[in-house]
C-alpha cells in the first residue's frame, strides 16, 4: 500500500485532475447525451442517420484524429474555439477544461449508446397514461421517461467515466501533457512506459486508475441495483 | 354533454368508420372483441391522430382534420382507464395516485384522495410498487389514479373486466355517483350486458369497426338482436321509476313506475327518488290468469303488443303496462300452451328478488363520500 | 520469423524515420533482392515488442536508450550495432511569426513564448523532447520556461501544435521543421548542448534471415546517406 | 387426477397458507381479488418455489421442500393460460400457437392445431404480431398456444375475464370438452360464481390466502354464503342429470333428474347423456299450490327442508325434491304471505329459460372437433 | 473520388486488413460477449463485481497499457501465447490474429454493457411463459431472450466493430504496425501523421475509415429497424 501510494507530487496531481477531468467530462456530457439519445431513439428527421454516425465518429476515428480535430475546432485559432474565448471566455486549449472536453468527446458515442438503448425499452403506453393524466411531453419525459431510463443512465454515464478515465490519445494531442494542467493519469502512464526502467512507475499508476474506476464501477452498480429493486418493472 | 364523433381510421386490416352523438351522462361503447372499442376511445383520448375527421365535446374541438385542429393528450383534461393498468412501475401507489394532481389546478381538484382510497379498498396498499399487486388491485390503483386527476371526461376501456364481482359492485356505485352527480361526463367500455344497462344513458353499438346502433340505453337494451346470443336473457326493459316508500317490515322499497307498482329490497333512497330498474326478459314470466300462492310479489296487468321469435324454441313477447313495454322471454311451448297472441290480456310475473342491486342503479352506500 | 513472407527482412523502425527509410528501401530492393517489411511505431514499443518476441531483424532506434535497453538484454547482435544517423533540434514558430532570437546561453526563451507555450515532445519519453530539455538546461533557461513547455505525445504533435498556432515555439528536430512548410526554423541548439543525437540500428539475436546483412549494409551504403542527407540527417561516421 | 396441495408460502405482507386435495376433473380456484390465486396457481406451475410445502399430481411430486425436490417448470409438462397472455412479441400468432409443440413428443401431442385455430376464431390472424391484436384476441391466442402444448395438467389464471359473452360461451364448451373427454386435468381460476358452477367439478375457495373451503361444487355452490354478496342469487343447487328425450316440436329437450323431470331448450347431446344442471336460487319461486296458466314449464313437488335468512330482506329455502335439495330466495314478506314452514308440502316453480346454455354444460357444437 | 481511391498497394491491403480484423474481432466476441452480459444481468455468484471489473479493464486503461498487457500474455512468450501457440496452434504475435485480439478486447465492454442493458429491458414473464411450454432455459433463451435482445445485440455488434475500426493504441503496441500484417487503417494513418507531409494521406484514410464505419453504422440501424419493426414490442 505504502508503495503504492508513495507518488510523487506531480503523480498526485495527475490523479486528482484525473478524477476532475473525469468527472466534468461525465456530468456535462449527460444533458446533451440525453438529448441526442432522445433524438436518435424517437425522432424521424432528415439526417437523423447523419448525425447517430457523427455522434459515434470518436469512436470511429483513431483517437489521434480525433485530437487533432479538436485542436483544429477548439484550438485558440480554431473558429469555434476562437468564437467561445472572445464570447464567454471559455478556453479549451492547454487548459483541463480541454481534457475534459476531449474526454467527453470520446465518451459521448458510449454514453449516447447506453442511454438509447434504455430509451428504446421504455413502454410508451406508459407515457401515454401520463399524458392523459395531463402531464405535456417535458413532464412526462421528467416523471415517467427519466425514471425508467436511470438504469441506462447510470450505465451511459459510468461507461463515459471509466473512458475518461483511460482516454489517452486525444487528450495528449488536444492539450498536450502539462504538468498540474493537462497531465491526467494516461497521460503520466505514457510518459512511464516510453522509457527504459519505467515499468513500476506506470504500473503503479496503472493500478490507482484501475482502484478509482473500479469504485465508480461498484457504486454505479450499487446505484443501478437500487434503482431497479425500486422498480420491478412489471 | 355533447360527444360529436365522425371519425375514420384505419389500422392495418382493420377499418373504424364510426360516426355518433351522444349527449348522455354515461355513453357505454359496446360490442364483442375486435369490434374497434378501445381504437374509438384512444381517438377520443387523442392517443391516436384519426386518418380524418372531427370529434368535439361539448362544442370543443378535440380534432378536426379538415381544420387541422388537433389538440393534445395533455390539454383534453380526459380521465383515462385503460384495460391493462399502465402504473407506473417506478412509483409507489400513493404516488401513482397522486400524479395527477401535479397537473390539475387546485381550483379544479374535485376529487378527494383519502375518499377515493376508502372507495377502492387500498388504504393498505399505498406504499406498495405496481409490480407487487395482483391484477385487480392494479386496475382499482389504476381508476383511483385517472379520478384524482378531476379530468372533464372520463373514458374507461373495460376499467372492471379483472375485478370480482364484490369489487365490481363496489365501484358500480362510484361510479353512477359520478354520473349523477358530478355532471362528469364518462365514455364507458365495455362488452358487459348488466354494466351497460346499469350505467349507461346512451349506448353505441359497435360491430367490425362500425357503428350499428346508438341512442337511449332503453331502446337500445330492448332490441335483444343487438346483444350477442349469450346475453340476450340479459336484455330487456329498462324502466324509469320513482321511490314510493319504504316498507320496514319486510325491508322492501315499493317503487311506481308506469306499469304500476314495484317491489324491490330495501333502497337507500329517499322517498321520491328516481331509479332505474332494468327488467330483465328471461326473469319475466307470462300468466294468463292472475297466480295465487306463489312467492312472486310482482304481478303486472298488461296486453300483449309484440311477438318475436327469439334464439332456438324462443320468443320475445312484449307486454304493455299501462304505457311501459316489459319484456318476456317464454318458450314457443309456453306460448302455445297459454295461446298468447297480440292482444291477449295478461299478467307479466316477476320474481322480486330479481331486482337486485346491480339491476336498480342504486346508487352509493351511505357513508362513501367523494 | 512468424509473419506471413518468411522470406522478407522485417525492419522495426522508429516513426520520425518512415520518409527516408521507405526511399531507401525501395532503392535497396535490388540489392538485397527484396524490399524489406517495414513497422513503423514508437521506439518503446517497438524495443518491448522485440523483447516480447517480435519476427524482427532489424531495429532502428531513435535514440541509444532503447538500444541499449534491447543490448543490455542481449536481444541484438552487437556486433552489427551501427550509430546510423545524426540529428540536430531546432527552435521553429508559424510561419507569419515575427520571433527572432540567438540561441546561446542564458538567451531569454520565456519572453518570446511569452502567454503561449512551448510545444515539446515528452521531455521525460520521447528522444527529441529530452533532446531539448537537456539543451534548455545547458543553456540555462530550462528553469525559466519549464512551467510554460507543453509536452506532446510525440515530436510530429508538436510540431502540430506550432503550426496551428497552437503554441507560438516549439521544439523539434531539424528533419521535422525542414519538411514542414507551415512553420520556420528560427534557430538551432547548439550540438554541443545536449546529448548527440542519434539513430542507432542493429540486427536482432533472434534474426535469422539470410538477407538482413545485406540489408544492413544497404542502409549503410553511401547510396542510403545521399537519400538520408535529402531528408535532412546528418551521416554518422562509422566506428 | 389427485391434486395434493399443502403449502406456504410469503410474498411481502401477504402468507399464503393452503391445504387441500382435489381428486376433480376440473378444480376451480374462486375467490376476490387479492387472495392469492394467481400466487397459488403460480407454485403449482413451478413459476414459485415455495417456501415450504409439497405439491403432488397424481402421485407425482412436483414439489417437495422437506425431501428437496423441485420438478423445474418446463419438465412440469403444464399448461398455462395467464391472467396477462404473455404472447411472445417476437413471433406471429401462427408462431406463437405453435411453440409448445417443439417441445412435445409427437406420439404425446392430443391437440390439432387446425382445430384449435377454427375453435378460438382466430384464423385471420395468424400471420399478425401480437401487438396488433385487440385484449380478446390475445387471451384467445394465448389459450390456443397453451393447449397445443398438449399438456398434462392445464392452468387456467382467469383466462376469460377479458373476453366478451360470445367469445367466452364459444370457448367455454371447449374447456369442458377437454373437461371431459381427453381427461385433461385442469386447474382453474375465476372469481366468476357462473363460470365455476358450470365448469367445476371441485371448488377451492380462497380468501386473504387462506382455503376457506374446498369440496365438490355442488356442495360449495348451495353454501351461498361462501360467495360474494353481490352474486348469492348466483349460486343454488347443482344437479346432475341425464338427456331423457328431445322434443324436436318445440325444440326442447327433457332432462331427468332425481327432482323429477327438466324442460331445458334443446341440447345438442344423446338422449342418456349425463348434464350438469345449475338451478341458480333467485330463478326459483315457491309456490302452495300448483300454478295453472303460467309460462313457468317446470315446476317439481317438494318439501321445505331448509330456512336460511339471506341477504337482507331474503330468505333461502331449500326443497327436496325427491332426494335433491333446490334452493329458492324469495322474500321474507313473500315466505310470510304463503306461510311457508319447515315440512310445508310446496312446489318449486322454475322457468325454462333459465337453463341457458351456460348452466347447463351443454358441451360443445357438434362440429368442432379437438 | 479517385483522389480518395488512389491508393497504395500497401494501403489497400490496410483496408482490407482492417475490414478483415473488424469483422472477426465482432463476431469472436460477440459469444462470449452475450455470455458475461448473461451473467451480469441474470447472475448472482461472488465474484461478480470482480467480472465486471475485468470486462471494463481495457476502457479504464490506458490503450497502451492494454496493449503491453497482451503482449506480455498473447506474446509468444507469454504464458497464454506459448500455451495456446503450443495446443492449438493459435498464435496471435504479430499475427493479423494479434490485431483482432485487441480490437476484440477493447470493444468487449462496449458490447457487453449495450447486450447487458437489453437483457435487463427483457420481460422475464415471457421467459416464465415459454417455460410453461416446455422449453428449457437453453431454449427459452434461443427463442425468446435472444430474439428480444436483438436490437441490442445488433448495437453491441456495430459499437465493437466501430471501435475495432479505430482502435489504434492497444494494436499497434500489441501486434507492431507490420505492413500487410498488421498494418490496420489507424496504424497506416498514425504511420502518416508521423512523417512531414503525411497529412493529407492522413486525411484520405481518415475518410476512408469513416466511410467503411458509417456503411457499417447505417447497415446495423437499418436491421435494428427491422427487428424492432417486426416486434413492437406491446
Ligand atoms: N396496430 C394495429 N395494427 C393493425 N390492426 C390493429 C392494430 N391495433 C388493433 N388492431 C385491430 O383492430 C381491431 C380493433 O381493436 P380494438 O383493440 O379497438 O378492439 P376492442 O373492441 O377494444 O376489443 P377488446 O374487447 O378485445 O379489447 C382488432 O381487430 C385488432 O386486431
Ligand atoms: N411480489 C409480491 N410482493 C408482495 N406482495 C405481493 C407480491 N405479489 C402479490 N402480492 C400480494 O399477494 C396477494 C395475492 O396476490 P395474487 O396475485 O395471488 O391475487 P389474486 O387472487 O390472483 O387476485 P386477482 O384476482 O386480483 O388477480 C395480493 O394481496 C398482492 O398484493
Ligand atoms: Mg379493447
Ligand atoms: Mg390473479
């Protein structure tokens, strides 16, 4: 244990910004991967195929790719990145916000994933009876839908942490590996195993990231479980 | 209220053309399965956007496909029993209750929860989950659920199919209070002969998909070759009466109707009240002279005004009372051997205790209040 | 060698070398009979691969390190081990960059990168950003800049991050910025502060195809250096 | 069959505690909404395990928590009908209906598939998903799909609260049928008096998960107070008779019972052929003397042998006929008026039509076939 | 588009190589992907956090890592290698084999979370119903469980196929970036990004690569709509 946890400050470091990236890359990638899920589950527009393949494109592309489109989008003289700095000072690049970004990026297909599926479960007659008892399609979605779906939320969302977690590639190309700013637990483990002698290290920070994402894994599990023994769908 | 339907629609092979009014308290949807009941009543509901045409209550325009109007589930403010129960999985039974209120302004909140729980027998069941109740307690969480919503009209699919008879006759009574007395218009399903005649005001008939009668229960109930052969000893007269005393004694109510005076077991009515009797045809028997020492203590005076054959050795002979038309379902035996034809003068008997409560809409127990 | 066409060289080759070795591959082909299968990855990788076993014959490393780390474990054959090619690091910005610095002792790095950064590859794993901390420190400005480097994960990300303007300086090798039009060299570290740079190749212990001396020789041939020195390497001198 | 049950078995706040045995053809399970028939039928199945208990058929044990024996379900070969059809969503009909049939041995399949298709009605759907169906046509397909399992023992969890008259009158006489001639074993749940009289040779009458009673249905059925208020007047003497003749005049058939003989309309059964007959109490009238000029066919001499007070102002009699007791409920100003008395000699006057096809086990249409 | 095609032997071979490791790393997994979603959703054993722990290993870790960790196991001189190179003549090192081990590998939680979550949503009277019909739990699951999870099944399927599609890190570390190989699409891409000038062969396999993914996405939406179409589930 004492060998374990006898990081250096910077190890420290990356194993809280970890956790920070981690945790922000899961909580802000819910609402919009509720809203898309929802869209790809019951909508019937044009370019709805278009954008279900958009949404998986992190998981299609070598995560590499998909860093460098970031930089390119998000990067300070990207146009999307150039337009949120001027307008609500949000900086992504060099910054963990951009890890988190990058993170929820590569997440978003498994969350979105997950989440349909639950949403495809749902019996609908039941949201027809809470639309006759007056509830519009917000309150039915806030009452009815979200309850019957946590389950897949809760899976959606854990998956996007454990990601997270891993997510290497794209995070290292979009905001490089800056000590205290950028350098989450991959990022530290890279470093480890890219030189001779550098087994121990990664594998111990190796194991920190396998201890805290299997905590989230059992308390996920815990939660769901609690979830559905409420439940018993019928 | 006034329910205007004209409506078509098509699911698959199957085809609803239904075209009605109705401005009765209690509109009882009726006809065998398949014959497109819960299509109507989800097009009514707006669960279901019709191919075309317009349903309006009370002068609202629910939908009009010619205009475009198309009004929400939501906005309809219509309560909603559907023949499988649709609780909510996720909330307790209490909660499953009280969901409607959410949606009701308290203005217009005129049911009361605890009466409704004491109604529908499930006090004890309110911290349960849906999954844990057995069918019929589902289905008393389910109308407990669509009443505490003070919905404007009520429409309910087969709402009491899974009940017993005990708890059916236990809503019954609700459920006419609610008719009577609420003004809540209700659209009531069902392929039940007593439920329809014990409820309804107006009737329509539906078969494959269409419309083949529709109008006052009582005309309705009279034609037996409207109900299906199983239940046409079910049909009959229906009979408006009045409460004319009580006789202690014997625990009988003595009520008037214009075929003259019946007995019934004791009502909880007041004197004066207005009752309907149903009468049914395979209870009523034919004499030709008046019987003594026999336990039958109605006995009407009538003429003969209308014979039909019935199902198999049977005929349907109409008897007129003084004005009221009751009734008789007698074997082809029976009528040759007492000679009846049009005309004949004679005696319609009818057992008392065939006047039993699901027969007499008779209303809520005392002490159940809404 | 397990892979499919046992009759072929099989060449672990670092990355940052695919250009040139791929030129002189194809110019070896005659030579040698037959154009030899190149892998292209990280040195780590590759080193661990052969440890793990890997069908290679040849490795060529982007620095000592993990040749020797290979040599240590008696996974080459020491006597084919060759110092191939140099390299040198250099200072680069975006093209339109105004920057203009001599880089000596003590030379005021963190000023030009003023807010920015200094894109680096890993200064702790990857050759060319160790390359360039060990010159910073022989410089002395190390200190001065080491909260404002940005470690890629590899050289080509910084350069990346430079010629999207990303970060206004980076670091990486002369090969690198020499092909790339979008950004300009602005200065070169001076050999003598850092560590030579250099690209080591050796044929495996376990290599048993009959070609890969011939390979090797190839590579090394004066034929190889003229396509080496178009791509930018410095030739080492054999020893 | 024996059915052996004794067993107990908690869900939640609910004990089921259950000892009975049943040596009938056909067992009904009857009792109100929430007592435990569905949970009962359910260990029977193997869906439950229960808690502690045995449960044997035909000296098989099915269930043995003392000798650690639990027969899985599949192995059961039981047939079941559920309260909710659970049809296969997946599969049409034709695939639904076919299921059990991989699973059968061809040498122990009794049932036709054709036969049962035709029977239900629900020849036009067999190529649809269940979803498309209406609530009746899924029960009946579900009905179909347990029977073609050819099973040993045949649950049914109210399998006809959702279908109307006319499905229900088709399909019970299938039931008695299989009743009857393949020897099929079945256990059947109801909380409907008419459907148990008919179709019951043994009653289990369930309340708050206790067996409340268990015995022949005749015996059950003349114990009114064992039923549901709102259905006492449902119950009455069970008699077992037999065809005597057919008049083919008047389209009747006469039945000979101990209580002397039976006008019913005509049966599609051989003279000497063994009926069930439910005279159900409030269709019986007591008279002094005997009536002339009545519609009323059947009327048997008798002797009051028993005076129970009813529900409310009613009281039951019991006259044995000849060795068979009939149960009228007449009124207590009716029993006053004609001074009925333990021992008064009277007649027990019945109308025909009250033997519609539903009491009477009339079996099924000639031309359907298993 | 004969920009896009104008492609190099050694990458036409990277194209079918990949198609090739796609396809077989999908279909090898998807056995005992349905088996240890089986077992995560219907089991109660001890261990069984544990499972599920390992099955999210290789989205925790670091692709690197992941694919070093093979290495040391499927390599030829690891014990599962030499074992299985030995009994059965499986070898993986530096096979295309290898290539579709990793992709196998890193999909598998995708997979198993996605068939997991439809085996929850699965009414389990149906289940209770085909038992009292006579079918054993083999059966009742090849004919009602299985048919029912189709939907996910088929979402399982095409996630691990899109990822097996870009999975670049645990490959290339595992099985090297072998040419005709083991060279897939994301190792020939990383190969391009790696040199000056490579970009725009970057760029022409990135698309390449997206267009095989999103066929493939579109495909699987399609049948999806097809199954559920056909079930509609009441
Ligand atoms: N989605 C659908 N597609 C095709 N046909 C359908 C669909 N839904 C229902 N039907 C058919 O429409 C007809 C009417 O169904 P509906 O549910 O309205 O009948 P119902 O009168 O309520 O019957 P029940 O008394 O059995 O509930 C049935 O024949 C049914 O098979
Ligand atoms: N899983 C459960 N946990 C707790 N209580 C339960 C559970 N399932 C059923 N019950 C209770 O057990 C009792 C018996 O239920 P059951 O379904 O056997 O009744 P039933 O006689 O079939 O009623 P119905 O006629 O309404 O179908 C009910 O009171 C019900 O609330
Ligand atoms: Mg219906
Ligand atoms: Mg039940």
């Amino acid at each position: 244990m004492d060998w374990l946890l006898d990081l250096t400050p910077d190890e420290w470091n990356a194993v809280r910004l970890s956790i920070k990236v981690a945790l922000v890359a899961m909580v802000f990638s819910l609402p919009p991967g509720i809203l898309i899920a929802l869209l790809l589950a019951r909508g019937r527009f044009w370019g709805k195929t278009l954008l279900n393949g958009v949404v998986h494109l992190p998981l299609i592309l070598p995560p590499v790719v998909t860093g460098y489109l970031l930089l390119l989008t998000f990067g300070r003289r990207g146009p999307a990145g150039a337009f949120l700095a001027e307008h609500f000072g949000i900086v992504f690049s060099f910054r963990w916000t951009g890890a988190a970004l990058a993170c929820g990026v590569m997440g978003f297909p498994l969350m979105v994933r997950a989440i349909r599926l639950s949403i495809e479960a749902v019996d609908r007659k039941l949201e027809a009876a809470a639309g006759t008892l007056g509830a519009n399609r917000l309150w039915v979605f806030a009452t009815v839908t979200l309850p019957l779906i946590l389950p897949g939320l809760i899976a959606g969302a854990i998956l996007a942490f454990a990601k997270a977690m891993g997510e290497f590639g794209a995070t290292i190309t979009f905001v490089s590996n800056i000590p205290n700013e950028t350098q989450t637990l991959p990022s530290a483990i890279y470093t480890f195993t890219q030189v001779p002698g550098g087994d121990e290290g990664a594998l111990r920070l190796t194991l920190i990231s396998i201890i805290i994402s299997m905590a989230a894994l059992v308390a996920s599990e815990v939660l769901a479980r609690r979830v559905g023994r409420r439940m018993d769908i019928e | 209220m006034t329910l205007a339907v004209d409506i078509s629609h098509r699911l698959g092979d199957f085809v609803l053309e239904a075209k009605f009014d109705s401005a009765g308290r209690l509109t009882a949807l009726f006809g065998p399965s398949g014959s497109g009941k819960s299509t109507l009543i989800n097009l009514i509901a707006g669960l279901i956007r019709p191919d075309k045409g317009r349903i309006t209550v009370d002068g609202r325009v629910l939908v009009d496909t010619q205009a475009g109007i198309f009004v929400p589930v939501h906005k309809r403010r219509i309560g909603m029993v559907f023949q499988d129960a649709r609780l909510f999985p996720h909330m307790s039974v209490a909660a499953n209750l009280r969901y409607g209120l959410w949606f009701t302004p308290p203005a217009e909140r005129y049911a009361n929860i605890d009466a409704v729980v004491d109604l529908l027998g499930i006090g004890q069941l309110l911290n349960r989950r849906p999954a844990k109740l057995s069918g019929g307690e589902k289905q008393r969480v389910a109308i407990g659920r669509a009443l505490l919503a003070s919905p404007k009209l009520l429409l309910m699919d087969e709402p009491l199919a899974s009940l017993d008879e005990a708890r059916k006759a236990e809503i019954l009574p609700y459920i006419e209070r609610l008719r009577d007395e609420t003004k809540l218009p209700i659209v009531y399903v069902s392929h039940s002969v007593a439920e329809v005649a014990r409820l309804a005001s107006d009737v329509v008939v539906l078969a494959q998909g269409k419309v083949v009668a529709a109008g006052p229960t009582e005309a309705i109930m009279q034609r037996l070759d409207l109900l299906p052969a199983e239940e046409r000893g079910e049909g009959g007269a229906v009979l408006d009466a009045k409460v004319l005393r009580h006789d202690e004694a014997f625990g009988m109510t003595v009520l008037g109707a214009r075929a003259g005076e019946i007995r019934v077991s004791k009502l909880a009515r007041a004197v004066g009240a207005p009752i309907r009797l149903r009468i049914r045809a395979r209870d009523v028997m034919v004499a030709t002279e008046k019987p003594t020492g026999l336990s039958a203590l109605n006995i009407l005076p009538g003429t003969i005004v209308s014979m039909k054959p019935g199902e198999g050795p049977e005929v349907e002979i109409g008897i007129d009372c003084d004005g009221a038309v009751v009734i008789a379902r007698i074997t082809e035996q029976s009528r040759q051997g007492l000679q009846l034809k049009l005309g004949s003068k004679v005696f319609a008997v009818i057992k008392t205790v065939s006047f039993d409560r699901a027969n007499t809409g008779a209303g809520l127990p005392a002490e159940v209040g809404v | 060698p397990a892979h499919a066409d046992d009759s072929k060289v099989t060449v672990f080759a670092a990355a940052s070398l695919k250009d040139a070795l791929d030129a002189v591959n194809k110019a070896c082909e005659k030579k040698v009979g037959e154009a030899a299968t190149i892998s292209y990855a990280a040195s780590s990788a590759l080193a661990k691969q052969i440890e793990g076993g890997a069908p290679a014959d040849v490795f060529v490393s982007a620095d000592l390190d993990w040749m020797k780390y290979l040599s240590d474990k008696k996974l080459t054959k020491p006597e084919t081990e060759v110092q191939l090619l140099g390299n040198q690091i250099v200072l680069v910005a975006p093209k339109d960059s105004k920057a203009k610095v001599k880089i000596e002792k003590g030379f005021d790095l963190a000023k030009l990168v003023g807010d920015g950064k200094l894109a680096m590859a890993d200064v702790k794993a990857v050759p060319a950003g160790k390359y360039g901390k060990a010159s910073l420190d022989a410089l002395g400005v190390w200190s001065s800049v080491e909260g404002k480097v940005a470690q890629a994960e590899n050289v080509r990300a910084a350069l990346k991050l430079v010629s999207t303007g990303e970060a206004p300086l980076g670091i990486v090798y002369a090969t690198d910025a020499k092909a790339d039009k979008t950004v300009k060299v602005v200065g070169t570290f001076p050999e003598d502060s850092h560590p030579p740079i250099i690209y080591p190749i050796a044929q495996t212990a376990d290599s048993k195809d009959k070609d890969a001396p011939a390979f090797l020789k190839c590579v090394e041939s004066p034929a190889a250096a003229k396509i080496f020195k178009e791509q930018g390497f410095t030739v080492l001198k054999k020893k």
